[in-house]
C-alpha cells in the first residue's frame, strides 16, 4: 500500500516541481528601478530627484510600480526612462554641460485642468522654492504639423527658458512636458 501511494505522489510532484522551475522566471517580479550601483554620483542623485518628483509620484498613483528603467550616461548627459504598465512612460534627461533638463510623461490621457496642475508641482520640485517663473494665465497654442485634431499649448517662464507643454490629441492631453535650458 505504502508503495502505491508513493507512486501516485511522485507521480504528481515530480511534473508539479519541473513545472514551477520553468515557469517561475516568467512570474518573477520584473526590475524596478535602475540599478544605482553603477551609476556615477552626478547620475544616481538625478534619479533620486527624479523618483522622488511630482511627475514620478503621480505615475505610481496612475499606474503602479514601473516595469522597467532604463539609464543612459555620456559626457555630462544623463537620460532616464521608467516604462509604467499600459505603455506609460516617464522619461527625464539632463545635461550639466549646457544647464538643460527635461521631464515628460506620455501617453498619460487627462484632463487639461489636471494636466497642468500636475506641471505646476513639477516646476516647483524641479525648481524650489518658487519655480522658474512660469506664467500660467497665457499659453501659447501651437499646431503639431502632419496630425489633424494635435496640438500644443505652450507655457513659458522668465528663468533659464523654462517651459510647460501640454501636448493634445483631440481634446485630450496625451502627453506633457517640462523642460528649461540656461
């Protein structure tokens, strides 16, 4: 009797164990977030800012954890991608050299009123105390050339270039954008 019991049990667990070993790569939990440890200084304390940001905070609030990180290091430059689930990203960039930074989500599908609430956060953790003087009350519109129904409204400010963009399909914003170069 005992003998047959064992049997059926290797039966089942030998097919169960093999099962999990291969199966457990494709349900591991995916990276999130850019390993730091080979990152130079300059770059791991742009990411620190960068996860620690308004427009960081607001993906994990819309989308979860990210899936992926990406960073790219060159001469002075440093670019940052997190890809969130549903396709959403956050994608930062800096360049020490010629005082340029840059912070995009895409696609991100809101409304305009909390599109550019979120971009007044980011300015004024991109830039403390205040910002980079953006002047919100006056947009500029913009069409994008070769897509009907897109455009962009445009919001500038008086310290380093610094800008705003919300970036429509239709009458949705897809995509916004916060950038300044001194």
């Amino acid at each position: 009797m005992a003998r047959a019991v064992l049997g059926l049990v290797s039966r089942w667990v030998t097919p169960l164990a093999l099962a999990a070993v291969l199966l457990a790569p494709a349900y591991a939990a995916a990276p999130t977030a850019c390993s730091s440890s080979n990152l130079n200084s300059e770059a791991h304390k742009f990411q620190e800012r960068i996860s620690a940001g308004a427009f960081y905070q607001e993906m994990l609030l819309r989308f979860g954890k990210p899936l992926a990180c990406s960073v790219a290091v060159q001469e002075g430059s440093t670019s940052l991608t997190y890809t969130f689930p549903r396709g959403a990203q956050l994608i930062a960039k800096t360049d020490s050299k010629i005082e340029f930074s840059e912070q995009s989500l895409q696609p991100i599908h809101m409304e305009t009123t909390a599109a550019v609430a979120l971009l007044k956060r980011a300015e004024r953790d991109a830039y403390p105390p205040g910002g980079c003087g953006i002047e919100w009350t006056s947009g500029e519109e913009e069409s994008q050339a070769g897509a009907a129904g897109n455009h962009e409204i445009i919001y500038r400010g008086d310290t380093c270039n610094c800008q705003a963009r919300l970036i429509y399909s239709g009458n949705d914003v897809v995509t916004i954008v916060l950038r300044s170069a001194c």
